[in-house]
C-alpha cells in the first residue's frame, strides 16, 4: 500500500513531462512555422476581401 501512491505520484509526474516535452515542441514548431501560416492567412484575408 505504501508503494502505490508513490508509483501513483510518478506516473502523474511522467504525463506532466510528457505534456511539457509537447508543449515545446508545439512553441517550436509554431515558431518556425509562424511566418509562413501568417502568409497563408494574409493571402486568405486578401481574397476575401
């Protein structure tokens, strides 16, 4: 019993780095990308208009 919570406290810790890790490579990705989704997005708005 006095095992459980800490394999319960350890696995709430891996899906929180797990989220992190995911988390930067969402910021990453999205700056590298930013650029060109904002042309994509001005050419979108440039049509519509």
């Amino acid at each position: 019993m006095l095992f459980a919570a800490k394999e319960k406290g350890q696995g709430l810790v891996e899906y929180a780095l797990i989220l992190v890790l995911i988390a930067v490579v969402v910021i990453a990705v999205l700056s590298l990308m930013g650029p060109a989704i904002a042309n994509i997005f001005q050419e979108i708005m440039q049509y519509l208009a």
